[in-house]
C-alpha cells in the first residue's frame, strides 16, 4: 500500500474533498471540530480513531510572560467555532478572562463574564494569526499552524495547555473516513499502523512533547 499525501490551505477543504471522494481519509483536525462540522455540513464521514494532542498555546513578539499584558490589550484567536472556543478557555485557564459556564467546549466571545484586564479579542482565521502577529499584543495559536510558521509550541509559547487537564479530550486529533469506506482494509491498515508502539515512540521521540500521542 502506497500513501499519497494531499496539503490544504484551510480547515475547511480536507472534509469536503473526504465526502466528495477526492481523498480516501484525512488527518488534521481536532474531535470536537469534526463533530461539529460534519453537523453543520451533513457529511456522511467518521472518525477513525485517535491519534494526537497537539496543545494549544499564547504567543508574542511583544511579551515574554503574560503577567506584562498591558489593559487594553489585543489578542487574537481563531474565528472557528471549536478552534475559538479552544482558544477561549485556554484564555480562561491563563487567567485573562472568566467564561459563562453554561458554554460548554464552545464558548464565544459574548459569554466572557469577567474581564480584568479589558483585553479586546480579534477574531481571525486560523491560518492567518501567524502574519497578523506583529499587529496584536499576544496571540492563541493551533499546534499545527504555529509549527507551520516556524514556532516550538513547548519553546516559544508564553503559556501553553497542561496536557493532563482532563477537558483537552475533545481536542484529541483523530483520522476520519467517509462512512462508506470505513471498513476497507486498506483504510483499517492505516489506522493499524499509526496506532503503534512503535509510531507512539517516534512521536514522542520527534515532537518532544509539543504533540502527544493519544492511543
């Protein structure tokens, strides 16, 4: 078995190309953001299975640590449902804002009931936040975008999510199908594969933590 690897520009391409069958499986996307559009788009996918966390982190080219944010301060996130709700509780879990509990895993802007600091939010699309960088204070960053232009998420994050904290599940990445291949050995081998002890190791070995194998 041969893999072909296909790159997308955006989050939103790899589950439309996966039901329209121009791919056979894709790899980037979070549970949570997965449950979510293929509710919103009536796709016909599934989820595989796991395969990392990839945390979530604040970034700067202003400040080293978050306690120097000024009152006032932009900060930008995601403009997604999932990924800005993600980036929102890890604001919450910085100490920066206070969320309405009644959220749940997709909080938006409107449900901050406490704001210290009057930090002003900017909401753009993830794959953007890296250029716009220099124009916010700080900025919440997805693993995978940040690694892409050029950041160590353990090295060069200001604040990062505790891996261990229990409400990251939904955030666990995971391989998605179209339901009616799911059961094609070749789509099982590949998921067979990747959950290994061996593949566990090289992630490990490889991301030293900035991305955890979950299986």
């Amino acid at each position: 078995m041969e893999l072909k690897f296909i790159n997308f520009a955006d989050y939103i391409r790899p589950n439309l190309a996966l039901q329209e069958k121009e791919i056979d499986i894709n790899a980037f996307q979070t549970e949570i953001y997965f449950d979510n559009f293929k509710k919103e788009h009536k796709l016909s996918i599934v989820n595989l299975g796991y395969t990392v966390l990839a945390p979530m982190g604040i970034y700067s080219k202003k400040i080293t640590d978050l306690s120097a944010l000024k009152d006032g301060a932009t900060v930008a996130i995601p403009n997604d449902s999932s990924n800005g709700g993600r980036a929102l509780l890890l604001l919450q879990d910085a100490g920066l804002v206070t969320l309405n509990k009644e959220a749940g895993a997709f909080p938006r802007v409107k449900d901050i009931v406490a704001n210290p600091k009057g930090i002003k939010i900017v909401e753009l699309v993830a794959t953007q936040i890296p250029r716009s960088i220099e124009d916010v204070d700080v900025a919440a960053i997805n693993n995978g975008v940040a690694v892409q232009a050029g950041y160590s998420p353990l090295q060069d994050s200001i604040f990062i999510e505790d891996f261990k904290n229990e409400r990251l599940k939904p955030y666990f990445n995971i391989i998605a199908a179209r339901e009616d291949n799911q059961n094609n050995p070749e789509i099982k081998r590949v998921l067979e594969i990747y959950q290994t002890a061996e593949n566990k190791k090289i992630i490990d070995d490889y991301y030293k933590g900035s991305s955890i194998a979950v299986f």
